[in-house]
C-alpha cells in the first residue's frame, strides 16, 4: 500500500519508522512519502495561512498550496508512478465523520491513501470541494474532541489501517479477538503470570484448562464490559 502524507510538520510522521509499520516499510509492504506543504509556498515567509473571510478567530489554511500538493499527487497518478490513477484523499477533521474499524478495514484494501493534515482552524474548504471532483475524499474524525492539527489523527488512521494488511502482523490471529472486531463487543479482560501479585488473583477459571468455560467467562466479561462502558455499541440497528 502507498501512503502520501502532506503536513507543515513532516517530523510528527517520524514514529512510522518504529516498531511493526518501520518492519512493514523495510519489507515493502508499505510505501510511505511525507511532504512538506511549505514546499509548494513561494514568499519568504512560506506562509501556509490567513485569515478567514466573514472574520472569526484564527486562521485558514490558504488553498494554493494544498492546490500543488495534489497536483503532484495526480501526476504522479496519471504517469504510472503511483499504484493507482489517484489516490485516497482522507482529511482528519473533528467536523468530519466518525472513523471506525470498519473505516480502517475497508481502507486496509485500498492500493494508495493520501493524507491532508490541516491545521489552525482548518483548510479552506475549496480544497476539499476541488479534489473531491477529482479523487474521492472523506473527511474524517476521531471523535467529539479537538486536536492541534490532522497529523496525530493520520497516525491513528494510519496504524489502524496498516495493521490490517495482510504479513503485517507477526502473529494474524491477534487481531480475530480484539475490541470492536466481528462480535461488536469491547475485549475481555486479559491477565498473564505470576497467578497471585500483590494479593490480586487471576480469576480462577482461567486456570481451570476447561477450554469452554473459559470462552463462555469471556464473552459474559465482555457483555458485561460493553453493557457498562460502551451501551451505544449493543443498540439494535447499529
Ligand atoms: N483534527 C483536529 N481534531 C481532530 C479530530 N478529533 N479528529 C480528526 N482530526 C482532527
């Protein structure tokens, strides 16, 4: 899979060299490119920003930048050099929709994701009506809180997609029993050796070696768990 990031801040991308995403970039599975939106600036300044029309506080993201930015993203579509004629455009914005797993495992199958990270009160709005004339664009959030800018919300877009690629993970079957996977319902508790720390127990089933006691143990944990936590998950029609 390719991945275009375009940020003002290239260095926020630095953890996508760490741990299973750097093993998934030197083995190829992984193409990512992050650019530098100061690139497509000419003044002095490489001013990325100014202020909106209509006032408010806070500043807009100009649209000539992003305008390049994409530009050499469709080229490089149009020439070949890329594994499809355009990409993915996802915008992280918390005006966007709510990204879900379900978001990450259909992005999972996609050959090229792009990112614009906007930041500031956001990008101007043109941009995203330009592009989405051109590739198809999702603005996308990660909840109802407020970030400084799209680059933390890409790296969380991100490994949620890159995970689910297939030779990405060590160990595939890690991800059939996890929260908010095919039963809808957050993970069981887990626990690891020693039986007995600091006067807390494992919880004595699960030592028992009754495989289908066990599962049934977990999957009440787990009701039990998305009941208090997480009732809107358990909501018919959802
Ligand atoms: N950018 C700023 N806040 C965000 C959020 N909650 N989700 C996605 N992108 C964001």
């Amino acid at each position: 899979m390719r991945i275009d990031v375009v940020t003002i801040f290239p260095d926020y991308l630095a953890p996508m060299a760490l741990s299973l995403p750097g093993k998934a970039r030197q083995r190829g599975l992984l193409d990512l490119r992050v650019h530098d939106l100061r690139e497509y600036t000419y003044d002095r300044h490489r001013t990325v920003d100014d202020t909106p029309y209509g006032g408010g506080a806070g500043m807009v993201m100009r649209p000539e930048p992003w305008g390049e930015a994409l530009d050499g993203l469709l080229a490089a579509g149009s020439a070949g050099d890329a594994p499809a004629a355009t990409p993915r455009l996802l915008v992280p914005t918390p005006s966007g929709r709510r990204f879900s797993q379900a978001d990450a495992a259909r992005l999972a199958g996609e050959p090229w994701l792009a990112f614009a990270c906007g930041r500031y009160e956001g990008i101007d709005q043109r941009v995203i009506d330009w592009a989405s004339e051109r590739m198809p664009v999702e603005e996308v959030s990660l909840g109802d809180f407020v970030l400084n800018g799209g680059e933390v919300a890409a790296l969380a877009v991100i490994e949620a997609v890159i995970r689910l690629l297939p030779g990405f993970m060590g160990n595939p079957e890690s991800l059939a029993e996890e929260s908010h996977g095919a039963d809808g319902l957050l993970e069981y508790p887990v626990y690891t050796k020693p039986a007995l720390w600091r006067d807390h127990e494992v919880p004595p089933i699960l030592l028992s070696g009754d495989h289908g006691r066990i599962a049934a143990w977990r999957r009440q944990q787990a009701v039990e768990r998305t009941t208090q936590r997480r009732p809107d998950l358990l909501a018919d029609g959802d």
